[in-house]
C-alpha cells in the first residue's frame, strides 16, 4: 500500500545515483484509471518540494507509433482522448497552478505504452518517470502484460510506482453502503 521509489545501480555503479539536485523533471504518464489521490499527489508534492516541472503523458493506442506533432504538444490537443483523462489532466493542471508548479501535457500515439513513455522521459530529458500501476497478478498479467514492469525493467532513471488497487480497495471501503 505505499510508493515505491526504484534508485537503478548497474554493475559498474553498484551505488545507486541519487540525484544531488533532486528532480527537476518528473514525467507522469495518465490514462483512464490514473487514480485522483493516488502518485498524482506525490508527484505534485516532489515537484513543489525540488522546483521540478511537470509533464504529463497520454499514449494513445495506435497500428504504428508516430512522432508528436507540434498540435499533440500543445496543452488543449485532446482529440480522441478518453473524458475522464481530459477530467484527471485538468484536475491536475489547476492544482499545480495553484502550487505554482510549471505542468506540461503531451499526447502521444505509439502501439507499446512501455516504450512510449520510455522515449518520451529521453525526449524530455526528465530524471523521474512516477506512474500507477494496477498490481495485477497472475493470469491477468500474463495476459494483458504490465506496462510498469516494463518500464521498471528498461528505464535508465529512478521510477515512482503507486499501485492503484490499494487506493481503489480504500476507497470501497471508505464509501458509506
């Protein structure tokens, strides 16, 4: 039930990199089940604490990954994004204008999520991907695979995983009925 903060040490570093200057540039990807309370809140309380900046990323599903045209990198571009990730990304936007938090948004179209996020944090230049994850187990994750696995598996920078399903037990239970 809490974060975790993945630090990577390679054979040649077994020391993991701590940031000296903390983050400066947080990538945070959001999809339809991004969860209102869940790494939102401690990207936005990392972001406040260090002066970072920022993006969130939608990757929309597509046959053949695309480069983001200068449209899909403007703040507004939402054409064929679900409702409730245009709710959860302006949710978002207006608190970190009222923390003073510099919030970017790209949309982006790629048929792997994993590698989409992966080549945006480069792109980006961004020194911590935070995401949720759904904690699946079993046959639904060799099934439907983990995107967060992936990343956590090939991402060069520290990784700030929330699993969602303990906010969505929380939230069950926390409901009057």
């Amino acid at each position: 039930p809490v974060a975790i903060l993945l630090l990577r040490a390679t054979e040649d570093d077994p020391q993991p990199p701590v940031p000296s200057t903390g983050f400066r540039h947080i990538l945070m990807p959001i999809d339809q089940k991004t969860h209102p309370s869940g790494v939102g809140g401690m990207v936005l309380t990392l972001a406040r604490h260090f002066g970072a900046r920022v993006t969130l990323l939608h990757v929309r599903i597509s046959a053949a990954p695309s480069p983001p045209s200068e449209s899909e990198r403007g703040v507004r571009q939402y054409e064929s994004v679900p409702t409730e990730v245009v709710a959860a990304i302006e949710a978002s936007q207006q608190r970190a204008a009222e923390l003073g938090i510099s919030m970017g948004v790209h949309v982006v179209s790629h048929d792997h999520p994993a590698t989409a996020i992966l080549e945006q944090a480069a792109h980006l230049q961004c020194d911590l991907i935070a995401m949720e994850t759904r904690c699946r187990t079993g046959f639904a994750r060799w099934v439907s695979g983990s995107t967060a696995d992936r990343i956590l598996r090939n991402a060069t920078i520290p990784v700030l995983l929330h699993c969602s399903r303990h906010l969505e037990t929380k939230s069950s239970a926390d409901s009057p009925g």
